[in-house]
C-alpha cells in the first residue's frame, strides 16, 4: 500500500525494522536459538551464504547482498532511468579519478549529490553515487601517457575500424584502438581564499623578536596564481619564510617576485643572494605568516617528488588556472626539439597538469624520463 511514493517506501521499511526490533527484545532466547542454529548450519557446510555475505561483513562498507533493489516507476523516463542506473552499478573507476564539475577538477571520490558533472554531452546533474568497495580494476593506458583505472565493465568511446565512435568495455579493448578524449571544457569558479587567523608564538623575553604582520588576500587573483605556480615548482620553505631558485638569465621572474610580494602582501623587500656554483639566485620572502598562510590554503610543497596541484587552484576558474600554470612552466618548463614542455619530478603532478591541459583544450604527452627520474608533459602539435 502506497509503495509508489518515497515517503510510502520508508514508512514501510520502518514499521519492518520496528517490527524485528520488537521481537529481539521480546523474546531474547529466540534470538540467541536462532544465532546458535545458523552457527550450526554454516559450521557443517550445510549452508553458506552468498560471497559478498562472507567476504564483507565485518568491513567498513558492510555490502553483505549480492543484489540491489532499484525502484521503478511506471513511466518510461524512469524505467529507463533504472536501466541506466543497474548499468551504473556494475562499473566503477577509481577513487581518484579526476572528473570536471561546477566545484572544479576534483577525484570523484569528493563528489557529491549535488554536483554537476561536465561530460562530451553537456553538463548534467548527479542522480546517485555509488561506493561498490573493492573491485578487480585495470589500468588503461594510451600511447600519450593518459592513465584511467576501472572496472573491466566500464565503458570508453573508441573509433571504430570503420570510422565510427561507439562504445566499448575496458575488458574488450585492445592494443592500437583509438580512444576518444573529451576536452570538456572548464567549470571551476572559486576564488574565495579562508580566513586565517595567524598566532605569533611567544618569545622567551621581553625584547624577542616580533614578527611583522603582512597582508593576506581573500581572493585568488592570476597575479597570485602565478606566484604559486612558480613556489610549487621552483620553491621551497625557509626557516623563516619561504623562497624561489631562480636561473641568472631569468632576472625578470625575480621582478615578478618583487612585484608581486608588494602588491599582493605589502612586502617591500626580498632578500636576494647569489649562487656562483649553481649559477642561479635564490630569491626569499622571509615571513612565517607567509609561510604557515601557505601551508594553510594547501599550497604545500614537501619536497619536489611529492609536490602535487594545489586544491584551490583545481577549484577556481580557468583565468586563474592559465596564472597557475604559466608560472609552473617559468620555473620547470623548457622548450625543446620544436615541443614545449614541462619536467617535474612529481608522478603525481605530472599526472594532474595532462589532465588540467586537457580540459583547457590542450593535449599533451607525457612519459617517465628513467635517466633523469623525471617525467615529462609535451604539448603536442600533431
């Protein structure tokens, strides 16, 4: 009765559930009967359950049914919605997968039911998200360094052997297929920056040295992202601050630092030292407020193996997006053999920017250098 209706449906499943609530603390001995016969059944192999009821319980996801129960109502809009959705089940990618949403390039495992999801049909609103637990996954690869993980039923537009786009399952590609790559387009609009809200630490005595407090934006600015696009890849923290390696041929990016440090956070001066053996300047901002702001909005960098996108600029609009990556490719970018390109030691970051350059329209390969243990992103121009 008035199962139909969502409301109708969770009544119904609540008197249920009340119901065998009610019997478990009226009759205690039945409960502790029945424990003690299926332990018996299962015990002498007289009865199992299904895998997942064997294999998950006792885990975080708690999947002990082989099967789901989708509603369907009597329209053809939803029995087709249905149909998509036991689809959507049976296929899944990894945690972090990079998708484009309103929010920006996020891992899908961050996505939320309100999120817009950008696809080579248009922008469409997320109807259910589902978390299927472990599952056997494959990685693909292309021939350009594009990496996906997924299920063996997930499924990729190829072009086919006469010409024509269709679908295919991971499992029945084969090496030499053509794989269609979505540029989408970019969907990120944040520029919003937290407040922080900086505790000088207390010095030993009255006459310790007292920090000088500086501006701090609100808002992510191109002039800001480049600025950072040039920290994470020529940058790196200083006791007291933080600083830029800069090549002696490259005087007009210590310029920008300059310029930047005064307009963006009232610094007038940064300390500037030359390396003869090295041949480079290291340009340093020398500010712990600075510094922890840094580490406070995500732009962290440990050391360059582990430097990473930073979330705000994953987050924000393609203005800011295009700062950011000019300023990445100043410090780590060259221009070789007709190609441009960017080298970082970062798996991960390498990872990020072919997939940001994408979604501005911009293929590019990218490919592990073993002699210098480095990874290389070319724009491609074929």
């Amino acid at each position: 009765r008035n199962l139909r209706t969502y409301p109708g449906r969770m009544d119904n499943f609540k008197k249920f559930m009340k119901n065998l609530y009610e019997i478990a603390d009226k009759y205690p001995e039945l409960i502790k009967d029945t424990e003690e016969k299926f332990y018996k059944l299962l015990s002498n192999f007289e009865f199992l359950p299904n895998s997942p009821t064997l294999m998950n319980a006792g885990r975080d996801l708690q999947q002990l049914s082989a099967c789901y129960v989708l509603p369907v109502e009597d329209n053809i809009d939803a029995i087709f919605d249905s149909v998509k959705n036991t689809a959507m089940i049976h296929k899944c990618v990894a945690p972090n997968t990079l998708v484009m949403t309103n929010e920006g390039l996020i891992e899908i495992k961050d996505i939320t039911e309100d999120s817009k999801i950008l696809t080579e049909e248009g922008v469409f609103n997320l109807s259910k998200k589902y978390n299927n637990g472990k599952q056997k996954t494959f990685t693909l690869k292309t021939e350009h360094g594009y990496e996906i993980t997924a299920t063996k039923e997930h499924r990729f537009m190829v072009m086919t052997e006469h010409g024509i786009p269709d679908w295919k399952k991971l499992n029945e590609i084969k090496e030499k297929d053509w794989l269609l790559m979505n540029t989408s387009g970019w969907m990120g609009n944040k520029v919003e920056l937290p407040d922080f809200n900086y505790v000088q630490k207390q010095g030993r005595n009255a006459t310790s040295f007292k920090s000088k407090f500086y501006n701090l934006p609100k808002e992510l600015t191109p002039e800001l992202s480049m600025f950072i696009g040039l920290f994470m890849g020529d940058g790196s923290n200083h006791r007291d601050g933080i600083r830029f390696t800069v090549y002696k041929e490259e005087k007009e990016v210590i310029d920008f630092l300059n310029n930047t440090a005064k307009n963006i956070f009232g610094k007038n001066r940064l300390v500037i030292t030359y390396d003869e053996k090295k041949n480079c300047f290291e340009v340093s901002l020398l500010s712990v407020q600075i510094k922890e702001w840094f580490e406070f909005i995500g732009v962290k960098k440990e050391n360059a193996r582990h430097a990473i996108v930073p979330k705000i600029i994953m987050e924000t609009n393609e203005i800011n997006v295009a700062a950011f990556l000019r300023g990445l490719f100043s410090a780590d970018g060259y221009a070789r053999n007709g190609y441009i390109g960017l080298s970082t030691s970062s798996r991960e970051m390498a990872r990020q920017i072919q997939i940001v350059l994408l979604h501005l329209g911009i293929p590019a390969r990218k490919y592990y250098n073993k002699s210098t243990d480095s990874y290389q992103i070319n724009i491609c121009n074929k």
